[in-house]
C-alpha cells in the first residue's frame, strides 16, 4: 500500500498538479480501484474534487451487444456532460482480457468510431489536463493475449516509471526545438522505410510529454502526460510526406498483434497499406470510418532508456520513431477524422534539417 500512496501522491501532485477546488475524474477497472482509491485520497488532500468512475470488462463488451448500431453512433451524454465541468481525468482503466476485441464485427466498431465523433470534437475546444497511467493495461490476461511474458513486462514498466524525469525532460526540450523548426525530416531504415516530410515551424508546438504537464505545458497547448512518461510528439505539415514508413515493432490492438504495419505515402496520403500479420486488425473502420484517415497526423520520438520495445510503450522508448495517420487536432494540426493507426520503428534513422539526430535507433544529441 506504500508504494500505490507514493505512486498517488506522484500522480496528483507532480503530473496532474490538481489545484484546490480542481473536479477531478479518476477512470478505473476492477484491477486498479485500489490505486485509484489512493489517487482521490490525495485529491482530497490538496483540496480538490474527486470522483471515481468505474469500467469493466462486462460493461465494455456489452455495449457492443446490447445497443443497436444506431445507438453505438451517437455520441455518449456523460462523455460530452463531464466536459461541460471536469478539469482533469485520471486514467486507469482498460479491459483486463482485450482477447474478446478480435471477435467484434467491423461495422460495429465503425459504429462505435463514429460515435466518438462528437467527444473527440468537443474535447479539442474544451482542453482539460490528462494523465494516463498505463498500469490500468498491466494485466495478465493482456499479457497472455500480446505473448508477452507478464513478469519482464511489470519490471520494465515499474523501470520505465521510475525514470530520471528531470534528465529526460531536458533532453525533451532540446528535441522539442528541432521538431518546431520549418525543416525538412527523413526517417530511414533497413526494413526499407524511406519516407520524407516538413516540419511546420513555430506554429505548432512540440508536445514533450515528460510525465508532468506544467505551466508551460499548459501555455503551449500541452495538456496532456503519461506515466510511464518519454516522447516528443509533433503534427508535421499533413500533406508533405513521401515515402514508406516500415514499422520494426509490433502494435498491440484488439488482443492481436500487428507486424510489419507498412505504409506508402504520395503527397501526404497514404496509397498503400500493408502488414505481414493482421492487416485486418489494423485496418478495422478503415473503409467506414470518416475524415482524413488515410492523411499524415504526427510524429513522435522516444526518450526513456529505461523502457523497452515489444511491449505496449513503443512510442516512448528512446530513439523510437512514431508515425500516426488520421485525427491529429490535439495537436495543432487538421485532420478531423474518426480513424486512427500508430506504427513503431525502434531502430530507424532519423535526420531533422540534414543533421543526424537518431542513428540506428541511438540518440546522438
């Protein structure tokens, strides 16, 4: 119980910074309520206002079969409601066993997508501050649905937790400032990713998530962090991208695991989409779904040497190159869409301006 108290005081106080008065939400699942607990314990303690809001697997699954398609589409009341006065959210919640997403149909989840339209759309006019802590995914029935081996995931995560935060973040703004010049980037591989893109300056800013959304972050349009924390994310210019884009990692989705996501882009959209495992899972309301989904969203590099790729914290592994198709308006950028696919490449190249920055999936900055 120490530990989850050091851990809720972190949260609150550190990377929420909760204010006095500040309603707080805390998302949690059967297997993180006694963390969530502690979390609204310490709400209490700096004065702010808690409530708990409880998901499970039944009621996650049941939607799918209890609700026509119809229902599906239209947007919850509580999802838009809390944003009318909730001013921070803690997540912990995620389905213990993401096993059963595989057998849910495709123009249900479509259905599902479209209706989160109309949050998604609200959420970017009304910011509030995000901490998501992804030990809501650290189960073993995820563990055994990805094949990861449970006990190496929980110590790198716990690793990946205990990070350096002050060191990373330097490092973070350092990349920040690359990433907001109006240059061109390259990102190249020997898996045969060769892709190109610009930059679009100052008037986008780099999101440096380094677990702690600050003054500055909020300033800057930042309202967002994680724990495990370490990336540098950015909406490059949407339509400038050519190339291919190779991922060398897997991406968990939907209990499977994709691998050798591929993507060929002309002019910013993509006009090949491929994998060599679960092209299917990856592209689930890929032809239903609305919007600029098949359009360059973001670009995020990886900072935390204590995590490790094969996981489900591929992004912020250091040296790791992220690339993101479809809704990017968290971001500053402008693809509405209700799509959206990462794929992860830890051991790429990347050049920012001409000048070598990641070598081989190495920083050398």
């Amino acid at each position: 119980m120490a530990t989850l108290q050091r851990l809720a005081k972190s949260i609150v106080r550190e990377s929420l910074r909760a204010k006095e008065f500040e309603p707080v939400l805390i998302s949690c699942a059967p297997h993180t309520i006694e963390l969530a607990e502690q979390v609204a314990l310490e709400c209490q303690r700096v004065g702010a206002d808690p409530a708990l809001w409880l998901d499970t697997d039944a009621t996650f699954y049941g939607q799918f079969k209890n609700y026509s398609l119809d229902n599906l589409r239209k947007v919850s009341a509580h999802c838009v409601g809390l944003l009318d006065y909730v001013k921070s959210y803690v997540w912990l919640s995620g389905v213990q066993d993401p096993s059963g997403m595989a057998r849910v149909p495709q123009e249900t989840w479509a259905a599902y997508n479209q209706g989160e339209q109309a949050h998604a759309d609200k959420s970017v006019t009304v910011k509030t501050k995000n901490v998501g802590v992804s030990l809501g995914l650290l189960t073993r029935p995820r563990a055994k649905a990805y094949g990861f081996n449970y006990a190496a995931w929980k110590a790198q995560m716990d690793a990946a937790i205990a990070v350096n935060y002050a060191q990373m973040g330097s490092l973070g703004t350092t990349v920040g400032g690359l990433l907001e010049q109006p240059v061109g980037a390259h990102v190249t591989a020997d898996n045969g990713t060769d892709l190109t893109f610009r930059l679009a300056g100052s008037s986008r800013s780099a999101h440096v998530n380094d677990g702690v959304i600050s003054d500055e972050d909020l300033a800057a349009g930042n309202w967002d962090t994680g724990l495990p924390a370490g990336s540098v994310e950015i909406a490059p210019v949407e339509e400038s991208a050519n190339g291919t884009f190779v991922a060398d990692s897997p991406t968990p989705q939907m209990g499977k695991r994709i691998e050798g996501l591929a993507w060929t882009f002309r002019n910013g959209h993509v006009t090949d989409y491929d994998a060599k495992k679960n092209l299917a899972i990856a592209q689930t309301g890929w032809e239903s779904d609305t919007g600029a989904k098949d359009v360059l969203g973001s670009f995020t590099l990886g900072l935390n040497r204590k995590a490790k790729a094969g996981f489900l914290n591929n992004g912020i592994v250091a040296g790791a190159a992220t690339l993101w198709i479809g809704e990017n308006r968290s971001l500053g950028g402008t693809n509405r869409s209700t799509y959206g696919m990462a794929s992860f490449l830890t051991s790429g190249t990347v050049e920012i301006a001409g000048k070598t920055v990641i070598d081989g999936g190495k920083w050398v900055i």
